[in-house]
C-alpha cells in the first residue's frame, strides 16, 4: 500500500524519518557512530531500500516476505567467514534444503517475477545477513534506543536516491501532499510499529529467552505475508512456485529450529541421563567428589595434580559458586560424582564456564552438552548475554563440542607457573 503512494526510496525514507523521531528524547547507546552507521546501512537502509525496490520492479509482497527470509542462510555463511564459526551437519542442511528452494522458484521467473526484483530481493537478504554478523559483535545495549537511533541512517541515502530518480527535492513534499490515506498510513505503521516496537521487542526476547525459543516464530513471517498479499492484492501462485516456497520455509526450519537439541535432550535423559544417572546443583559438600572426579580425568591424560594449584576455586566453593556469585551442578551415579560444570559471574554481561569435566563412559552420550545447558539456562536467568570459558588444548573432544553448541575460539594462553605446562583456547558464545 505504501508502494502505491510513494517510490521506494520515498518509503524507506519516511518510513525511517518517523522511527527516529524518538531519537529526541532517547539517549545514544553507547556505541560508536562508526559502528551505528554500518549497522544501520545494512541492517535497516539496504535491507529495505532493495526490499522496496524488489516489489516494485514486479516481486509480490508474498514472496518477497519469503525471499528475505533467507538472510538466515547468508548469516550463517557470513559468520563462518568473519567470525569463524562452523556451521553445524544440521544447518548445513537447511542451506541446502533452502537452496533447493530458491532454485524452484527461480524456474518460475517470467510474468509476475523478473529476474531484476528477484536479485534485489536476494540482495536485501545479503543485506540483512551482513547487518546481523555487526549487530552480533556489539555488547549489551538498550534495544529500543539502538533500533531509534539506528534509524537516523537510512533517511539520508533514501532521500539522496530519491533526489536522483524520483525529480529533485520537491518529489517528496509532492508524494506525501498527493498521497491516499492509506499510503499514509503504511509509512506510519511501518516506522513505528514495524521498526520500532517489532524490533524492539525481538531483541527483548532475544536477550530474555534462548534465541532457539524465539527465532522460529519468525517463520510465521512469510506466512502472514502470503496470506495478507493474497487477501488484499489477490496474488496467487502456481503450483511451482508453491513448492519452492514450502522447500525454502523446510529449510530455514532445519536451520532455525533447534531439532538437534530436542533430540539430545531425549538422548540425555534416556542414554547421558539414564535412570542410574542424575543431574542436580551442586553445594560446597560436593566439591571433595568434584575433586576426585577431575582427578581422574587428569591420570587419564598423564597430568600432574595438585588440588591446591589446579582448582583453588573448589576449595573456595562459596566464593565463586554460591548465588548470586555462580553456579555448580554435578551428574552422579549413585553417590559417585562422574560429571560437573560450574560458571562464575564476571560481570553485568559475562559469566565463564570452568570445571566441564566427565568420567571417560560418559563422552560423547549428550551428558556433557546436557551439562552445558545447564550453565546457560542459569545465564538467562540472570540476564547474562555472553559465555566466555578456557579449555586445554589436548581437550579436543570437549572443543568439538563448544563447536557444535554455538561456540567460537577466541583466542589462547599459556597458563604461567602451571605444573603441566597447560596450553587453553578460549571460547565465546552469546547466550
């Protein structure tokens, strides 16, 4: 409806002008306007410049809600390339699912849907997909200001395209003094309510609950988007075209939609987790067990052990693992303690993993992860937003794990003065 009033520029500049409106009484977050400019260039002006652009070269507003979705897909690319995270068996799988997708709906360019709007709509995915990566790197800031003040950037490349191609500075006076109501309407709707609250609130959740929790409900996008361009615009689509669709929703589901974690929950409570097993938190009268655990771990691997030099932090249980301080919790079989974690509040925002150790019959069964679940369902809890831990190199099979639940390496130390010599890689998560 906006795109009936107004150009595409026209609309991506209104529509931006009005979202920052609260900028005039929102304070700044507390970033850099570098950093601001290149997040809102692409996660908000060449998202929605191209995706505008998109419908009016002949893209459907139905599938151009679908085609957008695929930002998932180049977001995960993306992050395997700058931020070096490795795609899981799992999500490589929905990108080949999804691609399979956009291959039929390829097919059926002609008509309705050229070859231009489907490249821009693809663009603003890429768009979308690279402004996701730098948004991941900023810390914890006020949503509602960053998504207000993110909005002072796309206004100034709209209206420069708008000067170009829509016939100089009094294009836009003119759109909005000639514009239906409706038209009106759209561009308010979309820059409060669409920009400002929808994004709002998704970062809320995000930060409040597990991005698994919240991220599928944004399959219900494309959804509510065929559905409503199909009542008010009556678009309708053939039969390969439908089937393109569903193949690419099938595969932003494999990818967003935590199935392998249902499943090795399962597997934790019927194999990790078995009747003779139990997971529980930990007190400070469980860290003589703990103790003894690692110390088996560390003759396993031919470490030399000194409980006094190697976890100090157990024989100070209260101090870094009693509330609001941290947590513990340990897997026993019977009275043995056969698997502990503990994490440790650093700050406001950060907590850090330590002591993720497990008895040899028990790796690779889903206990560890099951244990690692644990520390960040506490993090949420406390409204932490990022995970930090430090692992022995020789730990390769706990590191292939980090991998799998999300981690990154991030750097490596040696510890000083350490008996065994200990060299650790560090990983990071956003909880």
């Amino acid at each position: 409806m906006g795109l009936d009033s107004f150009s595409p520029p026209q609309l991506t500049a209104l529509r931006f002008l009005i979202a920052a409106v609260p900028a005039l009484f929102l304070p700044r977050p507390l970033l850099s306007w570098s950093a601001l400019v290149a997040i809102g260039a692409t996660l908000f002006a060449g998202q929605f410049l191209l995706q505008f652009f998109a419908i009016a070269r002949g893209v459907p507003p139905g599938l151009a809600s679908l085609l957008v979705q695929t930002q998932a897909l180049f977001t995960i690319l993306f992050a395997a390339i700058t931020l070096r995270e490795r795609p899981t068996a799992r999500e490589l799988s929905g990108v080949a699912v999804a691609f399979a997708g956009l291959v039929l709906i390829v097919l059926t360019v002609g008509g309705d849907l050229t070859v231009a709007g489907f490249c821009l709509a693809m663009g603003s995915a890429i768009s979308w997909g690279v402004g996701n990566i730098l948004l991941k790197r900023i810390g914890n800031v006020d949503m509602l200001s960053l998504m207000v003040w993110l909005s002072l950037v796309p206004p100034l490349p709209s209206l420069a395209l708008s000067l170009i191609l829509d016939g100089g500075p009094a294009a836009l006076p003119q759109a909005v003094s000639n514009a239906a109501w409706l038209g009106v309407a759209a561009a308010f709707y979309l820059g409060l309510v669409a920009t400002v609250l929808a994004y709002a609130f998704w970062g809320r959740l995000l930060r409040q609950y597990a991005a698994a929790t919240v991220a599928p409900f944004a399959l219900l996008v494309p959804f509510v988007g065929a559905c409503s361009s199909s009542l008010v615009f009556g678009e309708r689509f053939g039969a390969l075209r439908l089937a393109g669709m569903a193949v690419v929703l099938l595969g932003i589901a494999v990818i967003v939609i935590p199935w392998d974690r249902a499943r090795t929950r399962r597997d934790a409570r019927s194999r990790g987790l078995d009747p003779s097993l139990t997971m529980s938190s930990a007190t400070r009268a469980d860290a003589p067990g703990v103790i003894d655990l690692i110390g088996r771990v560390y003759a396993e691997y031919g470490f030399i052990y000194d409980p006094r030099v190697e976890v100090p932090d157990l024989l100070r249980f209260e101090q870094h693992y009693e509330a609001p301080r941290g947590a513990f919790f340990v897997v026993r079989e019977e009275h043995l303690v056969v698997g502990s974690v503990g994490v440790e509040r650093l700050d406001g925002d950060t907590a850090e993993l330590h002591r993720l150790y497990l008895d040899a019959p028990l790796r690779g069964r889903g206990t560890g992860r099951a244990l690692v679940e644990a520390t960040l369902d506490w993090c949420r809890a406390e409204r932490i937003t990022r995970l930090i831990l430090w692992s022995a190199t020789r730990f390769e099979q706990a590191h292939r794990l980090y991998t799998r639940m999300g981690f990154r390496q991030a750097g490596e130390r040696v510890l000083p003065d350490d008996l065994n010599q200990t060299r650790e890689y560090g990983f990071e998560r956003p909880v």
